[in-house]
C-alpha cells in the first residue's frame, strides 16, 4: 500500500500540483495549462511527462487519461451530474463514494484499487490523500483524483435563487446532515 499527498490550495487554485509521499518527497507534478483549463499533465520526479488528461470530445463531454502516450481511460462527464459515482471506460474502474467532499473508493471488479479522503497535512493544510492498493495505479489514479477534484463541484446558486427542497435532497443529501450539525 502506498499512501500520496495533496494540498487541497494547490488543487483548488495552482497551476502546478506536486503531488508527496509520506516522507514528503515529491513523487509526480501535475500541471494545468493556462489556455487549455481541461488538459493537466503529469510528470515524474524527473520531469518527464508520464501522463494527461484531456478533453476528447467536447459536445459529449468525453475527458481522456493518457498514460506515456496510450489512451488507458475514458470519463464521460454527464454522469457527474448525480455526484456519487463515476465510470472510466477501458480500464472498468468505478468510482462511488461522496465525490464533492473527495471522499470516494475506486473498485475494478470488486477489489479496491484507491481511496481518496481529506486529512490534514503538515502546518495544518487541508489536503488528500490518496490510498494505493498498487503504485502502478499511481498515474492514472492521482489524475482522476486531480480531475474529479476541479470538475466537481457543488451546483453555484444566487442568493436570489428558489430551491425545490426534494431536488436539493435529492442530488446533495450531505447538505441537510451538514445543516442539522450546525444548528
């Protein structure tokens, strides 16, 4: 088992990504680019470009991973929409868990091949982690963790805006619990 690093700032704002080990030493870089926002590359320690994630097909929302030039994963985009699960084609992994949070597992028939929560990293930064079965996963794993963490994301309302409360439970039911906490 094999257990990676995330700053949760660097997702959310960084175009670059680098991604530690438990020993903070850098294992890949992530990189978005400034002109293409769906494209983000990985590199290894080394700086050689290992991986990509890519838009493929834009009118059905079809995001490709690349590993060292070899289409290994497909992500169609539309069933985001329900925030709970997500199937990459050709590898056959499946995604479930509470995506918006990052907190999911990813199984490929029935074993699991990485886990994904939020922890805390040194000096208190908010972070992932990602938990590998197998380090071979490790490419395409930490770009799907990448991707799933910038393209998800809560629907964006106006203050203005009329809430049907049955579809509000319906596709975020973590909202009502979050609710009930803080009151």
């Amino acid at each position: 088992m094999m257990n990676l690093y995330i700053r949760k700032a660097d997702l959310a704002v960084g175009n670059i990504l680098v991604v530690i080990n438990q020993n903070k030493e850098t294992i890949f870089i992530a990189s978005r680019d400034k002109k293409n926002p769906f494209l983000i590359k990985l590199y290894n320690r080394l700086n050689t470009l290992i991986g990509e994630i890519k838009l493929k097909n834009n009118f059905l929302k079809i995001y490709s991973i690349e590993i060292n030039g070899e289409e290994k994963a497909t992500i169609n985009a539309i069933p985001m929409l329900d925030l709970k699960y997500v199937h990459l084609s050709k590898i056959n992994w499946n995604v479930t868990g509470n995506l918006v949070m990052s907190d999911y597992h990813v199984t490929k028939e029935g074993k699991e091949i990485l886990c994904v929560q939020p922890t805390i990293l040194a000096q208190g930064h908010p972070g992932l982690e990602l938990d590998f079965a197998n380090m071979d996963d490790g490419p395409v794993g930490t770009l799907l963790t990448i991707f799933l963490n910038k393209y998800i994301k809560l629907p964006t309302l106006t203050p203005n805006a009329e809430l049907d409360n049955s579809l509000l439970k319906n596709k975020i039911p973590y909202l009502n619990n979050f609710k009930s906490k803080c009151n």
